[in-house]
C-alpha cells in the first residue's frame, strides 16, 4: 500500500494500492478489448458521454476542490477558482469541438482525409493539477474512440478516484476506462513500455518525460510531452512596472509555486530593476504560508518533504551563486508542513542555477536587460519552452516580442488563460498540444482513402 500524506499536517490521508506490471498488464488487456466496440460508437454517443462528464464535474466542484486542497495543499480558493473550473472548460471546449464536425473528414483532390482513434492510450499524469491534467488526456481521448488507462500521481490519487467516478456515471463502460495507482518505475515504465499500449500521453518532469520516450521508443509507440518550464515575464520598459510585476508575483507563485508554467523569471530594464525588486517584495510578502482550507490563504505548503527539500537546495544555491536574496530564505516559516517561505533574488544572471533549472517552488528570480534584444536573449536561454509573458504599453510592440520567444505559450498584458487554446511547450518542455481542438488531434490518426 502507499500511504498519501496531508503536507499541511505531515498526518496519513489514507492509502491506496500499489499498482503491479500485473496490473498493468490486466487494465490494458481490457483496454484492448473493449477498444474495437468503444472505436464503433457514433459522435453523437461519444459526445453524450462528454457533456455527462462535464457535467459530473460541476455537480461534485466543492469535493474535487477540497479534495485537492487535502491531498496536495493547493490553496483551496485557487482549487475552487482555477484547478475545477479549468477542468471544466476543457471537457466543455472537447465537447464544442466534436459537435462541429470534426470526424466529417476532409476531400483534398481525389482523396477523402478520415481521422480516426489512435487505439489505447496511458495517460500518465502529475500532482500538481491533478484533476486538470487527468481532464485534460482521458476526455479527448474517450472523445477521439480511443480507451485508457490512467496513472495518476501516488502523491494526488484521491481526485483520480472522484474523477473515475465521474466517469462510471457519465456511462463510460466497463474497460474503456482502468484506473491503475502506483509508482512511476513500476506502474508508469510498465505502460510506456507495454507493446499493446499505442500511445503515451505524459506530464511530468523533463527527466521522467525523457525515461518515458526512450521505454516507449522501443515499440514506436506516439508520445505526447508536457514537460517542465522556466518561463519568463518580459516588462518592456514603456509597461505599467508595478501592475507588470504583481501580476508577475501572482503567477509565480500560483499552486504554492507548483505550476509547470509558472513566470519564474522576471525580466526588466537595467534602470528599473531596483524598483521592480521593490514593488515584487512588497508583493511577494503578502503569501504568508499558511493553512490552506483557509479562504484566506494565499501560500500552502509544497506537496511533500521531498519537494520541500528541493526547493530549500535551490535557495541555497541561489544564495551561493551571489544572487541577491531580498525575501524569505531556506529557513522553514513554520513548525508543521511542509512550507517554504516565498523568496524573491534580485541582480539574477542568466546562466545560475536559479535561472535556468526548474525549482517549482514559490521562488521568483528578478533579472535586469539591457535592452529587448538582451530581453529576448535571456529569456530564450534555458532549455524549456513552455510559457511566458510581455509587458507593453503598445499592445503592437508586445507582440513582436511575443513572437520572437521560443515558447508554447505567452500571455500579453495579463491576458486570460484559456483552456480552447493548445498547450504545451518547445524544446524540452516537450511536444504535442492539450486542450480544444489541437488536444484531440493528438489521439487521432489520419487515413486517407482514394478514391
């Protein structure tokens, strides 16, 4: 059995079963099975399914948030207002998506362009959004015909249970759907190994992501990656400074600063950056870590000791680089969880660790520029590619600089996450897209008939 730990209260939640290669092996034989009547169901059917889901979601959003909040420490108004609401956007805009033709098939010349499932999938997804990201893989999937068997973190496995019911209701039947729990050397190496598994869809970090393509290379199997980040917040020297860098702050430390896509480097002109500095501690001191059933709270802890302890050496390190510690520190805010204190450096270089190694924890790096060249330069220096943000007075200008950073995703201004748009990542924050319509081209095949 593994035991799931409160890390506000360092007590036992519960346990769930550790999953086998057995198991494995059991869930993607009714995988499988069930694929070739699951594949034959009508759009009509599948997209009934979709909106039962969506649905079953709404009806249970206080459970999955409190849930979530219990298991992993995520703050439970940001449960509430991001990690069950994203969620149910993502089923929503699946759902717009197979209503509007999408299966019809294409006429290019002579040839008829069908879309058709990719067979079974293992979904294989993180603590951090655990609901989300499980969303996120199964509904497109289910969506597209293909059948799945879902791994979700040993650290967040309850909302996977709510999330299987959820299904059970919505009528998914008896195989199309496994949940398996367990450990990613045992249960997840078994799925992206196993020959009968045709695709992969992982999130998690660059190095377990790299461990997941090399097993499922082995059988040629597709892989879709969403990987780590180090994204950066470009202020453009004719941008609001202080709204720039509080809605900076904001996002850094989203999630306890547990989010793969989180703005954790923040760029601004040379001149300014002892403002910035300033205005990023004012507004970094008001995350006191706390309990985070609390409305109140805006810090919960990291998810386990372990996560604690990484993020702790990154602040050391940080420290032993020379960059400027201006907030908070290794030293632990409180007696019992597992809380970092937020911290903020200043004068960061771009080639520390700190400002090239993902820390996922609520530690922001403030580094000065030259100019938007040297802006553009920094924030394309390390080797993700997942999100970003520019700041401009000139929605124009912002743009242009949008465009020249390597990276999946950047929000201008502040702008809305949206849950229709694809995301993922360039370079070794992985590959493939989620969400919408580019979510479900990832577990399809293309055939073309002639005819």
């Amino acid at each position: 059995m593994i035991e799931v730990v409160n890390p506000t209260t360092e007590e036992v939640l519960g346990t769930v079963r550790a999953g086998t290669v057995g198991d494995v092996d059991t869930a993607v034989t009714r995988a499988v099975a069930a694929f070739p009547a699951w594949a034959a169901t009508s759009v009509e059917e599948r997209l009934a399914v979709v909106r039962a889901v969506a649905h079953g979601l709404s009806e249970r959003a206080d459970e999955f948030a409190s849930t979530m909040t219990t298991e992993m420490g995520t703050p439970i108004t940001f449960a509430s207002r991001v990690q069950v609401p994203n969620p149910i956007g993502i089923a929503r805009g699946v759902e717009t998506t197979l209503s509007s033709g999408y299966f019809d098939g294409e006429e290019i010349g002579n040839s008829l362009v069908l879309r058709e499932p990719v067979g079974v999938v293992a979904a294989i997804t993180p603590w951090n959004f655990p609901l989300q990201q499980a969303v996120a893989k199964v509904v497109p999937a289910l969506a597209a015909g293909c059948t799945v068997v879902l791994k979700p973190s040993e650290l967040a496995p309850f909302t996977a249970d709510l999330l299987a019911s959820v299904l059970e209701g919505a009528g998914v039947p008896p195989g199309v759907f496994s949940l398996v729990h367990g450990t990613g050397p045992v249960v997840g190496e078994a799925l992206a190994a196993h020959p009968m598994v045709d695709m992969v869809s992982f999130t998690g970090s660059t190095r377990a992501g790299r461990r997941v393509s090399a097993l499922a290379a082995e059988t040629v199997k597709r892989v879709a990656l969403e990987l780590g980040g180090k994204s950066a917040n470009v202020v453009l020297e004719d941008a609001d400074l202080a709204r720039a860098v509080k809605i900076g702050v904001a996002n850094a430390f989203m999630n306890n600063g547990q989010a793969c896509s989180a703005w954790t480097r923040l760029l601004v002109p040379s001149s300014r950056h002892d403002e910035a500095l300033e205005i990023a501690v004012a507004a970094a001191a008001k995350y006191e870590p706390g309990d985070p059933t609390a409305p109140t709270t805006r810090l919960g802890p990291a998810v386990s000791a372990a996560q604690r302890d990484r993020v702790v050496d990154h602040i050391r390190r940080g420290v032993q680089e020379g960059a400027t510690l201006a907030l908070g520190g290794p030293d632990a805010p409180t007696a019992r969880g597992f809380h970092v204190a937020p911290t903020v450096f200043g004068r960061v270089e771009a080639d520390m660790a700190i400002a090239q190694e993902e820390i996922f924890g609520p530690v922001l790096s403030v580094m000065p520029y030259a100019d938007e060249d040297d802006a553009v330069r920094i924030a394309n220096s390390t080797i993700y590619g997942l999100g970003g943000a520019v700041f401009s007075a000139d929605p124009e200008r912002a743009l242009a600089v949008a465009r020249r950073l390597r990276t999946g995703q950047v929000d201008i201004n502040g702008a809305a996450f949206n849950t229709s748009a694809p995301f993922g990542g360039y370079r070794q924050s992985g590959n493939g897209r989620e969400f919408g319509r580019h979510g479900l081209d990832e577990f399809t095949e293309l055939k073309s008939v002639q005819r």
